[in-house]
C-alpha cells in the first residue's frame, strides 16, 4: 500500500497468523484486523493483551454481538481505560 503498509493474508489459523506478525522484523506490536468473528476467537484463546474498543453513538441492537457468551472477567481482563467525546468512547481492555 502507499506508504509501505504491506498486508499479508494467512488461512492456516489464528495462532500462525498471530506467528507470522510476531516474526516479521522488528515488529513489537501487533495489531489484530478482522471483523467480530475474528476478534472473538483471539480474545477466547487468550491471545489479545489489550483490546482497544473505540464506540460511535449510534443505537446498538443489531449486528453481530462481540462478547456474547464471553466472560472477560473471568479470561483476566479489565478496563484499564475509559475515554468519552461526544463522537467516541474509548475502552481499553487489558489481560492481567
């Protein structure tokens, strides 16, 4: 892409998608993209340290529900940040 960002798509799973950003070079953050189903299985398998939520303020009820059935508390995290404007929330969730 322009400016260098360079994607790179991997159907083998999310623990060697999630190997293959921690192998690329120099590389100390990485940053998961994907829709609901995508977050929810990284978040179920333990592998997301911080979740950083960012909410519009529009009406909620449809769509795809990202922490149904999930109980942060008991998979370690906690809001460690809260942010509110009058276009965002911003949540931050961290693994203990």
């Amino acid at each position: 892409m322009k400016g260098g960002t360079t994607f790179h798509f991997v159907t083998e799973g999310i623990h060697a998608a999630l190997q293959r950003a921690k192998d690329a070079g120099g590389v100390k953050d990485v940053r998961i993209g994907g829709g609901v189903a995508t977050i929810r299985q990284y978040v179920l398998a333990g592998l997301i340290d911080e979740l950083h939520l960012a909410l519009g303020p529009i009406l909620l009820g449809s769509g795809e529900n990202l922490f149904a059935g999930i109980d942060m508390p008991a998979l370690g995290y906690q809001c460690t940040t809260h942010v509110s404007s009058e276009l965002a929330t911003h949540v931050v969730l961290t693994k203990r």
